[in-house]
C-alpha cells in the first residue's frame, strides 16, 4: 500500500511544480487548475489511509492548495470570463473586462474627424459606406455590410488617422493590436489574446460599434519563409475569428481595419475576408496645396511663398513629408534666431527660399518603384 502512496505523493508533487511555473509566469488559469490537481490528490491519499499518522498534515496542505486555487481563479476571473466565451460575466463586469484589455483599448484616440483628413475622397467614401452608413442605419442594409476593410499604401500618407477617424464618426470604441503587443513569448498566449479581444468586441458590440485597428497587419498576417509556429497558430485564430464576425444574421457593429506598407506580403487567405481593399496613395496635387495651406496658417509666412509652386514640386511626397517640409523651412528661422543671440525677438517669416533649400535636400520617403508595387497590386487585388 504505501508504494501505491508514494506514487500518489509524487503525482501531488509534480501538478504543484507545474502550477509554481505556470504562476511564476503569470499563467494563473492553469496554475490554479494544478494547485487543484494537486489538493485531489491529496484528498484521495486521505480517503484511502485514514490511520496515517501524516493525516493531519495532508489535509492542512489539501487544504491550503484549494485555498491557493481560489486565490488564483479570482486574480484571473476576468481572463476566465474572456477566454471562456461566459457572456453573462463579461456582460456583468464590463469595466473589469476593459482594464484587462487595457495594452488593447485606445482610450484617448486621436481627435480626428474626416473633415480634418486632406484628400483621400475615395478612401474616406468607401469608410462612409462601410462602417459609418451601416452603424447609424443598420435597416438600410438588408444584405448586410463588409465588417473588414484593408487599408494598403506607402508610410506617412494617412492610413491610421482615417482609421482613428472612422472610430470617432460612429463614437465607438477603438482597440489596437500589432505584433509588438499580440504575440508573446509563452507557448499559446498569442492566440488568447485575440481571442480575448474579438470576444470583448462580440459581448459590446451589439450595443456600441467596436473598431479593431490591426497595425503593420503583415507582420501578423504575412506569410514569411523563417517564422515560429505562434505566428502560424495567431494567423489561424484571426481567421476564425473574421469568419465569425461575417456570419449571416449578426447584428452586431464590430469592424476589423487592417494597415499595410507591403500588402504583397499578406497571406492570400486573408484577402477575401476584407471586403473592401482601399489604396491610400501619396497626396495629389490639390492635396498636397491643402496641406501646405494647413500647416502653414500656424506660421508667419512671407508674402513670396507661393504655396501652388510648392504644391508643383512635391510631387511623390507624403502627406508627413509635406508636414516635415514646413517644419524644416520653420526650423532654418529659429536657428537663425539662436545665433544671433537675439533671443527676445521673434523668427523672421518663413520664406520660399527658406523651402527651395529644404527642398534640394529632402527627397521624397516614397520611392516611384514602390509606387509602381502599389499600382500592381491595386490592379489585381484592389477593391473600393
């Protein structure tokens, strides 16, 4: 009998090892669910040797397991509440939920509106009927709506301000997500969190309409020749996930923009799962005279710069490099003022040539043969 004890003592001993791993690495779900293995056991060695005289000490330590499982399950009832799909708690405890979610839930958002994004019409008309219609008259779409939109094109030229944009026309909530704060480095974490996340949207998205912004989305969702197999199982878990929300008969105001500089590198499975495919290009001309106009009524500006020539030689340049290029012509007065040593008096106006110059420096961030990518991929995969 007492081999058949041993044994018992050692299966006790190795589910409370496992559960000090999983707590030291904050994994209190399985932690607790070892810590509970564990007091079974001991439970078990009680039933079976009552005579014992180590009986007293078993059930102190039974006990204290249990105690230490409780403790752990209360610490994460949230991610238990999340992960396990119970609406009723994630209902009942939405402020809990948006704590836990915290790294994800953009709280103070960007304070753009569509009126203040210069240029991109097509873009911003494709967002009005994909997200901003529906939400406010959800009865005017019988078929349904698109519920992911891609958004592709160079740096710099406006892809997560009209996202942040959207969220602020619908008034809705405005969650991030990227490689940098998705993946993790424990076994199976990655893939909870998405789950996690899209199951926060499901329980609040029936009542207030969800953006769920995926930046750099071909890092997450690019298929590259070296990766590890949580890159592969987080590719999955959001294709799940994308299948889910485009289910027929849900009601719910939950859309997933994904941002992209390489959208060749997208995973060819996720395309057809973004309805709507919007190319956010380098400003046009009248685009980039508005811009100039925009940056340059914070600043006193000589009478000889003329913001049409301008608009003319900044062909290719994106709408941050324009903001740059004001910033640089500004900055050339303000060192001008620090050498003088003249620091009561106020910059000299900015003048045009004070632009030619920064201009014959700073060439444009965008390359035309990645503009020529971009054309490529909008023939074949482009869809407004």
């Amino acid at each position: 009998m007492s081999g058949g004890r041993e044994y018992l003592e050692a299966l006790a001993k190795k589910y409370v090892n496992e559960a000090m791993i999983n707590e030291r690495i904050g994994n209190k779900i399985d932690a607790a669910k070892n810590y509970r293995k564990a007091a079974e056991i001991l439970f078990k060695i009680l039933s079976n040797y009552r005579s014992d005289p180590m009986i007293s000490i078993y059930k102190s330590v039974a006990e204290g397991y249990v105690k230490k499982a409780k403790e752990l399950e209360e610490e994460s009832k949230i991610s238990i509440s999340i992960l396990g799909g119970d609406s009723k708690v994630v209902q009942g405890d939405s402020e809990n939920i948006e704590k836990a979610l915290q790294d994800f839930i953009v709280v103070e958002k960007p304070s753009v509106r569509f009126e203040d994004i210069i240029g991109l019409d097509e873009a911003k008309q494709a967002i009005l009927d994909s997200i901003i219609y529906p939400t406010k008259r959800p009865d005017l779409f019988p078929l349904g709506w698109p519920r992911g939109i891609l958004i592709y094109g160079p740096p710099g030229c406006g892809k997560t301000m009209i996202a942040a944009a959207a969220a602020n026309e619908i008034e809705g909530i405005f969650m991030q997500i990227d490689a940098a704060n998705i993946m993790s480095k424990w076994l199976g974490e990655a893939e909870k969190k998405v789950a996690a996340i899209f199951n926060y949207a499901r329980n609040v998205g029936s009542s207030k309409p969800v953006i769920i912004f995926i930046d750099e989305a071909d890092a997450l969702l690019g298929v590259y020749e070296s990766e590890i197999g949580g890159e592969a199982r987080v590719r999955n878990q959001l294709l799940k996930e994308l299948d889910g929300l485009n289910e027929k008969g849900k009601k719910h105001f939950i859309y997933v923009i994904a941002a992209t500089n390489k959208p060749w590198k997208l995973d060819v499975g996720f395309l057809r799962r973004f309805q709507k495919r919007i190319y956010i290009p380098p400003p046009n001309r009248e685009a980039r005279k508005s811009l100039f106009e925009y940056y340059l009524r914070f600043l006193k500006v000589a009478e000889d710069v003329n913001i049409d020539l301008l608009a003319e030689k900044t062909e290719g340049y994106s709408a941050s490099d324009i903001r740059d290029i004001v910033l640089e012509g500004y900055l050339r007065t303000v060192r001008e003022l620090f050498k003088s040593n003249a620091l009561s008096d106020n910059p000299r106006p900015v003048t045009m040539s004070d632009f030619i110059e920064v201009l014959s420096k700073r060439k444009p961030t965008i390359p035309n043969s990645m503009i020529k990518l971009y054309d490529e991929w909008s023939k074949n995969f482009g869809s407004f």
